[in-house]
C-alpha cells in the first residue's frame, strides 16, 4: 500500500500554548489553506484555547497556482463526488490522527470545518470515525450518498450545514438532501440558508456557525 500523503498549511495556536480544542478547516476546491485559515480572527474570540489548523488538500490543481483539490471535480455527479472522498478520506483521517497525537487531544475536542469540496471531506470523515467528534459546520457543501453509505456511519456528531440560497456552484438542494439523510440516521443536526448569498460564507452565515461552536 503506497504511503499516504503528509498534509501541512498554515495554523495558529493559542497565546498561553494551552490548547484544549483542536479546529481542522478544509477549503474548497483549487483553493488553499490560507483561505479559511481567514475565519480565525472571527472564531478566535470564542474558542480561545483552540489550535486552528488549515492543510493543503493533497493534490495540486493543474493551471491554478497555489490551487490544490481533495480529489479531481469536473461535474460534481454522485459518483464523482463518492469516488473522489472515498479516495481521499485516508489521508484526511490520518491527518486528524497526527494532530491529535501532536497535542495531546482526543476525538471528542475536535471540530471540523469545511467549505465546499471540504465539507464533502468533512462530513463523509466524521460520520465514519470510531468516536465522534465534537462537531461538524459545513459551509457550501453536499454529502456523498452511496448506496451502502447509512451500514458505514460509526459516529453521529452534531452538524450544521450553512448555504447560499443563491449558489451557482454547489446548489443548495444539495444542502437540503445533505439534511434530510443526517436527519434520517438520527445526527443532531440544523441548517441555514443565507438569502441572496452565492458560492461563499455570508455574515449570517459565520454568525450561525459561531453560535453551533459556542453551543458545543
């Protein structure tokens, strides 16, 4: 089995070094980690002992300087997106292993964050972890269903899902069929429509989000 990728982009720990919470944010397709690694200033005031951790997903997008993908997306289909985070999901797993180990933290002090390609990543991740994590925001993104997807979940994390009504890119029925099968398999899970809001996070929308991590 050929070795799995060594993910790293930028992070940011806590002033005092104590750090009781680990936050793991993946971007979105052909972008990067010093894209969400822009949400800090916003959460910071909030999870103070938190280290935000933000990687490259692991393979460059050709023709996109500093652009990097978690798995090639040309139509986003079913079974592009299932291929691709089955694909993928080792070495983002692994990841997380590597960053708890590194400070000291379990399962239960984890939180994902992810937007677009990486709350694909985020959400088929953490519904498959031997423990569940603390919890799950995902911003702009869908769920891989296979068929035998429900005989896979191992944990059942609390989520909130968080869309534009306006996205050109991921639509927003992919969202409400995301909420539907959480709900379906008994995951605490909300979700919220930011109005007018295209292929990106809107205030209201971070404003949720901050809410679902005070809550946790």
């Amino acid at each position: 089995m050929s070795e799995l990728p060594i993910l790293d982009g930028p992070r940011i720990e806590p002033e005092d070094g104590n750090v009781e919470k680990l936050v793991i944010l993946c971007h979105g397709y052909g972008s990067n980690g010093d894209d969400l690694i822009g949400l800090v200033p916003h959460l910071k005031p909030y999870m103070k002992n938190a280290v935000f951790v933000s990687p490259n997903a692991p393979e460059p997008v050709m023709g996109l300087p500093n652009g990097y993908q978690w798995f090639p997306l040309t139509n986003l289909s079913r079974e592009e997106r299932l291929t691709g985070t089955i694909a993928a999901a080792p070495t983002l797993q692994n990841f997380i292993d590597q960053e708890l180990e590194r400070y000291g933290l379990e399962d239960k002090d984890v939180v994902l964050i992810g937007f677009s390609q990486g709350t694909m990543m985020c959400l088929h991740v953490a519904l498959r972890r031997k423990h569940a994590i603390a919890g799950v925001v995902g911003f702009s993104g869908a769920m891989t269903l296979g068929e035998t997807w429900k005989d896979e979940v191992t944990s059942k994390p609390p989520i909130i899902l968080i869309h534009g009504e306006r996205d050109d890119v991921v639509p927003v029925e992919l969202m409400h069929q995301a909420f539907i099968a959480l709900q379906e398999i008994g995951v605490d899970v909300d979700n919220h429509v930011s109005p007018a809001v295209m292929h990106s996070i809107g205030p209201d929308g971070l404003h949720k989000a901050i809410e679902f991590l005070v809550k946790l």
